[in-house]
C-alpha cells in the first residue's frame, strides 16, 4: 500500500504532539529574570566595597565590570576606572582574576608590552588557563613577534 504524503502517520503525529508540548510548556515558562547592565554591575560593586573596603574580589569585579564598559563606550577614563579597581584588588591581595582583568585591559588599550607583563603573572597564578595564552598571542601578534 502507497502513501501520499512524503511522511508517515507516525512520524506526523510525532511531530503534532511535540509541537504542542512545545507550545504548552512554552506558556507555562516565567519570563527571563533581567540581566543586570554594565551601570548595574559598577553600582553594586561600589556598594559593597563601601560595605566591606578590604574585600579584593568585589573590586577586582569592579574592575572588570568598568573594563566592559570601557570597551562598551570606547571612553579612556572607564578604562582608567578599571586598572585603579583592578590594581587596588592586587594591593589588598594578590589575585588570578585582577591579573587577568589588567591583561586584557592593557591589551584592549593596545600596551602589549604592559599585556605580556600582566599574561606572565596571570600565567604564573593559573597556568591551565587557555585564555591567558590567547592574550599572550594577541599581544605578541600586535608587536610582530609571532615566532616568540
């Protein structure tokens, strides 16, 4: 016996029930809590670093938040935000994440010599992490020392 139709029954009503399972499961979903802004995220990790001033991730995170928003808005004076709290978390501790944050900082702000400085502390703090190596790269690449 010959079928019409290019699928069959079967796989049809599969495909009918998992649309409709679909479509109910999508009515019953909340909706997605708000993500919090750039301008958010600065204001929050001011408020606890008011809270607690010796706390060095709040502001290496800090830091971080302000690098974002320096590549957000292209404005020098969020990224001089970001390495006074990035360097201010490495005062009060030595830390990975500042490390890190100030690599990719002084390489988003095209000082690749400062960059590999910071990679190589970064690298010393966490070697297993691939992200550091890519601003290492980066940095290299930018002063034309690819075989390095």
């Amino acid at each position: 016996m010959k079928q019409s139709s290019s699928t069959s029954p079967t796989l049809g009503l599969a495909l009918g029930l998992a649309l409709v399972a679909g479509t109910a499961s999508a009515q019953n979903q909340t909706p997605a809590a708000k993500q919090p802004t750039t301008l958010d995220k600065i204001d929050y990790y001011r408020q606890q670093i008011a809270e607690h001033p010796k706390h060095y991730p709040a502001y290496a995170r800090l830091g971080r938040a302000w690098l974002d928003r320096a590549r957000q808005t292209y404005d020098p004076a969020a990224l001089n935000e970001a390495r006074t709290a990035l360097r201010r978390s490495l005062a009060i501790q030595p830390n990975y994440e500042a490390l890190h944050d100030l690599a990719g900082g002084a390489n988003y702000a095209h000082r690749f010599d400062e960059a590999l400085d910071w990679c190589d502390q970064a690298a010393e703090a966490l070697p297993e992490d691939k992200g550091v190596i890519a601003m290492q790269v980066e940095a290299l690449l930018a002063l034309g020392r690819g075989d390095d």
